[in-house]
C-alpha cells in the first residue's frame, strides 16, 4: 500500500508547485489510474514515491517506510517503470538484469532462470543477445517491467507504460497487471489518455495543474460525459428533424439521429419519444447515453481543443 500525504513539489527557484497538496492512496489489490495532461505533475508524483527526487513538502509511505526516513526498506517493495526507460547503452541485458537481482540478493540459476521467466514474459527473450542500445522504445520498455518485477515487490508504479508498447505488449500488460491486483499488489499507473485507463483501473485521480481534481470510480465511468440521445427513426423527414430540434442539436446520417445539447433533463427524454410517436414516426432505437470519457476528462481539465 502506497499512502501519499499532503505531497508537494516546487522545483528551483519555480513560484509554481509542480505538484500542490496530493493526498492519494494506493490499496493493496487495487490498480488507481492517475490522469492528466502533459505537464500536470504524474511524472512527479511518481518519482517522489519512488525516492528518486525529494518533496518539498508531504510525505509518502510505502508499505509503512516513510520514501525519505526509511528509503530503503521502503523502496525494496516498489517496482518502478520510469516513464522513458535509459540504461547503460553498452549493457547487455541478462548481465544487467543479473546484476540488478543481486541487490535483492538473488543469485546464481537462481538469477538466470528467474531472468529467462521474466524476459520470457514480457516477450524479450529473443532479443537477449543484442545491447541494450539496440533495443527499441517498446522493447526498453518491456525490459524495465521485466527489470521492477526482479525483486518480487508489493507496489508497482508505472509511469505511462501503456503509452509506446504495441498492441500485443498493451494487451499482455493489461493482463499482467490484472494478475498483480489478483495477487493483492498496488498498482499506480499514470496516462495522459483518460480511455487507456478505463479497462484497467479501479478508480482513476485526475490531476490538472499540480491539483488533485477528482477520484472517479471505476463504476461511474460508463455515465460520464455529457448525454446525448441515439434515435433511429424508420420514417425520418424535415418533420422528425423539426420536432428534434425543439429538444437540441439532431445530427442526422441516414434514418440514425445522434441529438446532442439537450434541453431537457435525461430522466425526461421520454417525452421526446412520445411526441414522435404521437406524430406518427416509427422509432425503432432510442437510447441515452453519455458522450465519453476523453470528452469528458477534457471538458475536466480545461483543454479542450488541443493544448
Ligand atoms: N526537473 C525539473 N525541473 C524543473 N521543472 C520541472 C522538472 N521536472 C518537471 N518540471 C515541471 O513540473 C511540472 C510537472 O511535470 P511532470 O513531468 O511531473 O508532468 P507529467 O504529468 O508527468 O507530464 P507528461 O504527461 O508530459 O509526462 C511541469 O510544469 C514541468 O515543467
Ligand atoms: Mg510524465
């Protein structure tokens, strides 16, 4: 379990936190999606719970190890993904990853069958014989999970992981950090997509701005968004549209209308209904349902539009 108090950042001589205030925690078993846009503070957040750079202010606890006071019994259970994986670009991989288990004092066939396991997971076993430096992004990638997943530990941070993998790596991904929620870990995964949240997550903190702006649950998300109504009309004329058009913005392809801009309540669009039918149209689909979570998480942090 990861707990994040009060957790501030001001870098330099910056008047502006790059992160103000968080509070956050991260339970055993849960997999918490953190969202927001470039430069929002995720990276941050992220590096501080790892004790890679200091707070300004706040704390973050780890398993109950204070990340400053008692780092090293705190990070031994923190598995980190860094959002752009660097390594010694000569290293060649099974050697480096040897010498990184050896800080959890595994050794030995120990070491390199645990090694084979984990770069047979994540689908890199083949490119065991290259340099580091000739490894692509997404392979980079896979190697730092295979990398965090050495020591066993309790809490995993991965900072946008999803984002540079291909479909196969995004899909074992999602799988893999079902399993570690399965086996009662914690899992903070942060992106600047909303959606690539969605299948994964159990709640998901919005952060904008340095600010922790909102927890959804992983059930309020199919509702979110603005409503918009979802006709199809058998029969549909200017008429359909007219009578549409009392109600908001019909956009009309074909018999579907998708009604956007509502002027009414969503409990109320059976009144909609009614008067179509009342008008003698055939209305063969009328659902309510949310516009999306992208539109949604933008229409949030303020940057609708592009940045
Ligand atoms: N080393 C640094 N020195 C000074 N300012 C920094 C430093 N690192 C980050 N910042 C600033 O802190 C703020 C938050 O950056 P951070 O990297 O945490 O954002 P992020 O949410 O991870 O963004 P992204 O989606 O682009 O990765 C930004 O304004 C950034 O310019
Ligand atoms: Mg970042």
């Amino acid at each position: 379990m990861i707990e994040i108090r009060g957790l501030s950042k001001i870098y330099g001589r910056n008047q502006v936190p790059a992160i103000n205030n968080i509070d956050l925690d991260i339970n055993d078993g849960e997999i918490l999606g953190f969202a927001g846009l470039n430069g929002a503070g995720k990276t941050t957040t992220i590096r501080i719970a790892c004790g890679i750079i200091f707070p300004t202010g706040g704390k973050v606890s780890v398993d109950g190890h204070d990340i400053v006071k008692n780092k090293v019994s705190a990070s031994k259970n923190i598995g980190w993904v860094p959002e752009l994986p660097n390594f010694e670009p000569n290293a060649k991989p099974v050697l480096l990853l040897k010498y990184y288990a050896g800080f959890y004092g595994i050794k030995g066939t120990e070491a390199e069958d645990l090694i084979e396991k984990l770069m047979k997971q994540f689908n890199i076993w083949d490119a065991r014989n290259k340099k580091l430096k000739n490894y692509s992004q997404g392979m980079k990638k896979r190697f730092s999970i295979a990398a965090a997943m050495l020591g066993d530990p309790k809490n995993y941070l991965f900072d946008e992981t999803l984002n540079g993998l291909d479909p196969e790596g995004v899909k074992s991904m999602r799988n893999f950090m079902l399993q570690l929620k399965k086996d009662g870990k914690s899992v903070f995964l942060s992106s600047h997509i909303l959606t690539e949240l969605e299948n994964v997550a159990d709640r998901i903190a919005i952060i904008k701005r340095g600010e922790l702006i909102k927890i959804l649950d992983r059930d309020e998300l199919p509702n979110l968004g603005k409503s918009v109504v979802k006709l199809k009309i058998e029969n549909l004329d200017g008429g359909a549209v007219a009578i549409l058009q009392k109600y908001g913005t019909p956009e009309v392809t074909g018999k579907d209308v998708v009604l956007r801009d509502l002027a009414f309540k969503p409990s109320e669009a059976h009144i909609v209904n009614n008067e179509l039918i009342k008008s003698n149209y055939e209305v063969s689909k009328f659902e309510i349902s949310g516009e999306g979570l992208e539109e949604y998480f933008l229409d949030l942090v303020g940057q609708k539009g592009g940045i």
